[in-house]
C-alpha cells in the first residue's frame, strides 16, 4: 500500500518536472521569437519647424495669431500643428535612469538626476516609424540612443529599415545624422 503511493507520487513529479521543462521550453523559444535585430538606416528629428514641417501663423494662412504653428506643408497644410505624436503623445528624448550607465558616463547629471525624483526611472525615447511594419507600442533598442518606443510616424519614414528617433534640441538631432545601426525590435 505505503510502496504504491510512493511509486505514484514519483510518476506524479516525473510528469511535473516533465510539465516544467516543456514549459520552459515553450518560454525560451517565445523568448528568441520575440525580438530581432535589424541593419536601419535611423536619423533623427526634434520638434522644431524645420523637422517636422510647421511654421509660425503667417499671412499665407491668413491667420492672425502669429504666435501659433502651422502646418507649412503636406496635406494638413494650414491646420494647427499641435506638437503631438501620430498617436497623440507628446514626444519625448529617450531618458536613462538614475541606475544606468549614462549617469556613470554623465558624473555631472546624477546630482540632477537624485533630486528629480521622475528621473529615478529610465523612459523611453519617441520613434517615429513606419506603422506598417512597427505598430505603435513596439520598443526598440537602438545603440547611442537607449529604449524608445514607435509613437509616431513620418512622411520620409518608410518601409522596415527606417526609423527616426526624436530629441529635444534640433543640434542633437543634427549630432546624431544619419547612421546604420544594429536596432534590436521587441516583438
Ligand atoms: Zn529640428
């Protein structure tokens, strides 16, 4: 009676170590599948008027409000231009957190970063990317940047090798060009 039981708790943990396994299995496989590295051409791009194709309210829109921006070209030509994402969000540089290796290559930024207290926490950057190929929501690794994320779109951004990565000073975007570089995509 006693050896029986023993015996058919031993089968039992023999199918849950099996069970285990296979599940592990399943897990690294899904692990591999889910991201991929990929050659793209990446520029870069900042909210300024040159970058994203706004001017100022001029006379060429008739409007009167001189301060606000539109759009100068494309077929939103004379609408607002509202400073947002393709997806509604407002755009945002890549931002390292406070544990990262940008604050020990940046000595300087972590008494800043220690006071900020939304600063503790990296955040992801802005891409703009082709929709198409990269729905809104897909991270990105990409080198020299950081994390960012696909929340927007544009009009030179085309097809599953480019991608445009945003940066708060058009001089960044202007430092950083145009490079290839290995992106790893989460999928
Ligand atoms: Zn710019």
């Amino acid at each position: 009676m006693d050896g029986k039981k023993q015996r058919m708790s031993a089968r039992m943990m023999n199918s849950k170590v099996f069970f285990f396994f296979f599940l592990f299995l399943l897990l690294a496989a899904g692990g591999c599948a889910r991201h991929e590295n990929r050659l793209m051409e990446v520029t870069a791009y900042c909210g300024c008027g040159k970058c994203c194709g706004w001017e100022r309210g001029a006379w060429k829109h008739l409007k009167l409000d001189v301060w606000n921006r539109y759009v100068s070209k494309g077929k939103q030509e004379g609408k607002k231009y509202s400073g947002l994402t393709a997806s509604g969000t407002k755009p945002q540089k890549t931002s390292p957190g406070l544990l990262s290796g940008d604050t020990l290559a940046h000595p300087w930024t972590a008494p800043y970063r220690l006071v900020c207290p939304w600063r503790w926490f990296s955040e992801d950057g802005t891409i703009a990317a082709d929709t198409k190929y990269y729905p809104f929501g897909t991270r990105m690794l990409v080198p020299g940047y950081g994390w960012g994320v696909v929340t927007d779109r544009g009009s030179a951004i085309k097809g599953p090798d480019r991608i445009d990565l945003y940066y708060n000073s058009h001089q960044d975007a202007l430092d950083w060009g145009r490079k290839k570089v290995k992106v790893r995509i989460e999928r």
